[in-house]
C-alpha cells in the first residue's frame, strides 16, 4: 500500500520513527512534511495533506500525528472522503478499518508511547474492512451525512 504521512513539529520525531516501520511493512511511504523540525508549525497543514492524498486516492490510507492527536482529527475529518480516528490503543486501530473503513489515522505523540504507537499503527496497516452488511449498512449512513451536509452548504452558498 502507498502510506501517506505527515506531522506538525510535535509529531516529527514519531514520524520519522514510524516511516521506517512502514517501510519494513513492504509499505511505499509517502512523507508530506514536517520535513525538518519547526516549533511554529501548524499541524492543520500537514492533516490536510494527508488527508487530499487520501480523498483523491493518490495513496490508500494515511497518518497524522500531531501532540494530542485532537486537532488533527478534526482537521482531517473536514476533508470529504476523509474518514480519520484518533487511537491510543491497538483494538481501536485495527476495528476503526474493519467496522468504520477508517483511511486515516491520526497519532498522539505526547499520550502515545513510540512502541506503542508502532502497534497501533501495525494494527491499522494490517486492517481490511469487513464487508459485512452491518458495517456497510453504517458507513453508508455516514456517507449520507457527509452528502448532506455538502448539500446544505451548496444552498448557504447560493
């Protein structure tokens, strides 16, 4: 899989840590900055990278870390296609992609430990969505949300 990646300043080095794991994974890694360490850096700058590379599938998942992993959650999940969760835990991980087709995972390097975090993030990569009615029956639920609410700005707009 193509695995884009991408952190502000508290990220960094967890990112760079985690690159190399993905590339052990047999996974191509596509790095979208912080390239160096910056202290002013934004982290919606780097979940909306992530996030376009994931919407317009010029990769197949992504991940994002940031300090608490909240703000680029949020900002993630404003992307239309974008589905990111924050985990802490390897159960999360992996059931975000089976039951939620979750496409991007958002990291907390200031809570989540650097081994740890490689776990989750394992977890993520090795995920299939189940298929199952139930969770198509759902995603297709919150695919008509985020339809809707486009909608509703269309006519805002207008």
């Amino acid at each position: 899989m193509k695995i884009a990646l991408g952190s502000d300043h508290a990220g960094f080095e967890l990112k760079e840590y985690l690159s190399g794991k993905i590339s052990a994974l047999d996974h191509e890694v596509i790095d979208l900055g912080a390239h160096s360490y910056d202290p002013h850096d934004d982290y919606p700058d780097f979940a909306e990278r992530v996030g376009q590379a994931v919407a317009t599938h010029e990769v197949d998942r992504g991940v994002v870390i940031c300090g608490s992993g909240v703000g680029a959650s949020i900002a993630a999940n404003k992307i239309v296609g974008v589905r990111a969760g924050i985990c802490t835990d390897t159960y999360s991980a992996h059931q975000g992609v089976e039951h939620d087709d979750m496409n991007v995972l958002v990291l907390a390097a200031r809570i989540t430990g650097i081994e740890v975090a490689n776990e989750i993030l394992v977890n993520f990569l090795r995920a299939e969505f189940s298929g199952e009615e139930r969770h198509v029956r759902r995603l297709n639920k919150v695919l008509l949300i985020e339809r809707n609410s486009l909608e509703g700005l269309e006519h805002i707009e207008e």
